[in-house]
C-alpha cells in the first residue's frame, strides 16, 4: 500500500527507493517513512472535514512521531499540532510551526512548561485539572496574557479496539469527569479566571478505534453537557475537541475504517446533536495520531544469528529490537513482515522474530511464515511509523536508529542515527572516580 511494491530486482521498495540501497546508504536498523503517505492521510481529514462545510482544526498528535521534518509535513498540510510536553513544544517551535495552531496537552504541565508555552504565544492549553486551572491562570496573570483554553473532559465513553463500554472511563487520570458534576464544576472555575478564555471541551476516548459508535457517543455526551452548560450558565462553546483514535491496519483482522467515515460519523453527530437545541454549530478539532504516521512507516533490519529448536521454534535474530519497538513487549502489538530483499520468494517456513536486547521479553514478532532467511537478508517489519521511533529508548546502550523520508525516488535522512558520542553524552565521571594519570 502507500507507494510501497516490489520491484523487479524482488526488492522492496518505498518512495521510489529500494530498500536495499536505502540500508547501504544508511544502515539498519532504519526507520523509513513514506512521505506521499503521510500526506494522502493528512488529505483525507482535511478534504473530509471541507465537505462538511464546519470551521474545524485537525491537530497532528506529534507524540505518535515527532521530529522536526514531521512537524514541517504537517504544517505544509494545513494541521494544527498537539504537543503533550515541553520537549515536544521545543521540536515544533524549532521547526518554525506556527504556534496559534499548537495545542498544549498533559495531565501535569509543570510551571516552565506554562512558561514556555505562553512565551510562544500557543494557541490553546488544554486543562486536565483544578490545579493547573489556578496555575495556568496564575502564571498568565504575571505574563500580562490571556490564553485559550479547552477543558478536557471524561464523557464517560470508553473505547476498546473492538468494543466499548459506557461507564468505566470515570477511572481516568485524564481529565473533568462529566458524569459527576466535576466538568461542571471546572466550567464554572475555569470562567472565574479573568486571564482564561474557555472555548470549550475536549474528549479522547482511547486510540487504534474501529468503529464510529464510540465517537457518536462521545459526542452525544459532550453535546448534552455544552447545552446543560449554556441552559445554566448562558455560556456556549465555541469549540468541540473529540481527541484522536482513529485505527489502523497493522495484521489481517485489524479492521480500520476509512478516515473520512470517522470524519463524517464524528460531524454528523455534532450536526445533528447541536442544530437539534438550536446550538450554534462549533468549531470541530480532531487530534490524529496514529492514523496519521503508523501506516507509512517501516522499519528495516539485517538479520543476524538465528536459534532453531526442533519440533519447538525457530527464532531469527535482527538488529534492532525492542528498543527502537518497544510495542510488542509492552502491548503484545502484533505486525507483519517479509525479507525485503527476496521479496518473490515463497515463505516456506514459521519462524519468530527476536531484538537483540538482553531480554527474552525482547521478541518483535511470534509466528511468522517467511521464506528461509539467511544473515544478512533483510527484514522489513510495517506500520511502525507510529509509536515506534518516539517511544524508542537506549536500553543496553544501543543507539537509536535513523530515520529517512522517501519520496519519488529520493531518501532524506531526517533524524541521524545516534553516535557513541551520544550514547555517554550526558554521562558525567565524578573527579573522586575519575583514573588517576
Ligand atoms: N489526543 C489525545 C489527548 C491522546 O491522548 C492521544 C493518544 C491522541 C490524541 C492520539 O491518539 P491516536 O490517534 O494516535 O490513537 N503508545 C500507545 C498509544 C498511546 C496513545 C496515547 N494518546 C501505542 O503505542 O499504541
């Protein structure tokens, strides 16, 4: 999918670049990104929102994969950005987006981070709680500034990857429970702040979603609240938020929809919901995260070693692992792979894919039929262009991986792949243990 085939040398090839020549050129373990399809999905929210005619915003969720070049992607997209921490801010702001389309996330945004985002002049916090309702106000109030915010709400709609269930995301760490009166009661707080500008609410109801139900539902639940808000306080919002979660397609079985039916499910809802109390219709924003990067990513390893265990498994071994995936081992995360450089031949036989970490959690996929691969071949795992590369760590002291984005024929390295340098960077030897000359 994406610009992704096989070419006539039986090479993977992304981008109009054969993978083989991109792990020459960069070596593996490589994150590849496809470019054209990060902007097609970008696309297909943008068009599927312009057909309806609202005012809307789609806001990037950057924690998915946020790096500079990404941040640029976006912006020439037309996206909003959603950053969830001071580090994400600084990548934007360093990459030159345009800080009244960020939206600054997170259930414990320190003062510095309040600092740094009101310095750039954001434009929108978004509240999670009692105290960072006073502290944000407080600290606007030293900076002579009033800030846009939303409060973030729990409508009280869980959604699982297939099913959902209507009451238990009360326990939440996120976020005003609507179900209690406590959104209620932040509402009320939040117009007592005269350095705050409440434009409304913001739900995020769980992430790798495959159906709408949950999204109407959402909606259903923020709608009844901004009309019990307007009926007892005359206040209305302006803006409606209903977060991200739109899935993907990582193995057979999983069963996304296309973006445009959550755009439209989502739209419809608020359309319906609203101009049935005669509500004026709000500004709809969504946060993408996933659906935006975790299809257009590869990721691309060497094979080394490899353990057969007759009658029981046979494991083969890449270069990389859970360190730049950590996915399998935290969600048991299934993919899909193939031998990106023998693309054509048959899989002939069901083997499992291990990292190289000192760990035997450290397993990428179980059970995969693979023609018999030999060291040096390469491994292409799909979908890992989300929650992959940022939530990439240095255990064992392995360097992170580089990352390039192809496109017609070309490869830019957009992140380098860390050095031994970076690796002891920050370290520190105190004089008292430093070797004496
Ligand atoms: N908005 C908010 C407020 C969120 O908390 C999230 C994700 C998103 C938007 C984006 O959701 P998405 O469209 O990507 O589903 N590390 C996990 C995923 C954690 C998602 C956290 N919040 C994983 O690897 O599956």
């Amino acid at each position: 999918h994406g610009t992704s085939r096989i070419n006539a040398k039986g090479h993977l090839e992304i981008g109009g670049c054969d993978v083989t020549d991109l792990a020459k050129e960069f070596g593996t373990p490589l994150y590849i990104v496809d470019e054209a399809l990060v902007r097609q999905r970008a696309r297909e929210y943008m068009e599927a929102f312009r057909e309806t005619g609202l005012r809307f915003q789609v806001a990037y969720a950057s924690k998915a994969f946020c790096v500079m070049a990404m941040c640029r992607l976006a912006e020439e997209e037309g996206m909003s950005l959603d950053v969830v921490s001071d580090g994400e801010l600084y990548t934007a702001l360093q990459a030159g987006f345009p800080p009244e389309r960020i939206h600054f996330h997170g259930n414990n945004k320190t003062p510095e981070e309040i600092e740094m985002a009101l310095n750039a002049n954001i434009g929108c916090f978004v509240v999670d709680n009692f105290m960072e309702l006073s502290l944000l106000n407080a600290i606007a109030a030293e900076h002579g500034k009033t800030v846009n915010i939303l409060l973030r709400v729990t409508p009280g709609v869980e959604a699982h990857t297939h099913d959902y269930i209507s009451t238990g995301q009360q326990d939440s760490k996120f976020g005003f429970d609507v179900g209690n009166g406590t959104a209620f009661k932040a509402v009320e707080e939040a117009l007592k702040q005269p350095q705050l500008k409440l434009l409304g609410v913001h739900s995020h109801i769980g992430s790798q979603i495959f159906e709408v139900d949950g999204f109407r539902m959402a909606v259903e639940k923020v709608a009844a609240f901004s009309i019990d808000v307007r009926s007892k306080l005359n206040v209305t919002f302006p803006v409606i938020n209903l977060g991200g979660g739109f899935g993907i397609r990582y193995v057979e079985g999983d069963t996304p929809l296309p973006l445009g039916t959550y755009v439209k499910a989502i739209t419809d809802a608020i359309i319906s919901e609203f101009t049935a109390a005669d509500y004026p219709l709000p500004e709809i924003w969504i946060e993408p995260g996933r659906s935006m990067v975790g299809d257009a990513g590869t990721t691309l390893y060497t094979i080394g070693s490899s353990k057969d265990i007759p009658g029981v498994r046979k494991y083969i071994a890449v270069d990389g692992g859970m360190t730049d995936n950590p996915r399998p081992a935290l969600y048991e995360s299934k993919y899909e792979a193939i031998l990106a450089n023998r693309a054509n031949d048959e899989p002939s036989e069901v083997v499992s894919i291990a990292g190289k970490c000192c760990e035997s959690g450290d397993m990428l996929i179980w059970d995969l039929k693979l023609p018999e691969a030999r060291k040096d071949d390469l491994l292409a795992v799909f979908c890992t262009g989300a929650y992959n590369y940022a939530m990439a760590s240095n255990y064992n002291r392995i360097r992170r991986p580089a990352v390039v984005f192809v496109k017609d024929g070309r490869a830019d390295l957009v992140v380098a792949r860390e050095t031994y340098e970076n690796i002891v960077g920050n370290d520190i030897i105190p004089e008292r243990l430093r070797k004496q000359a």
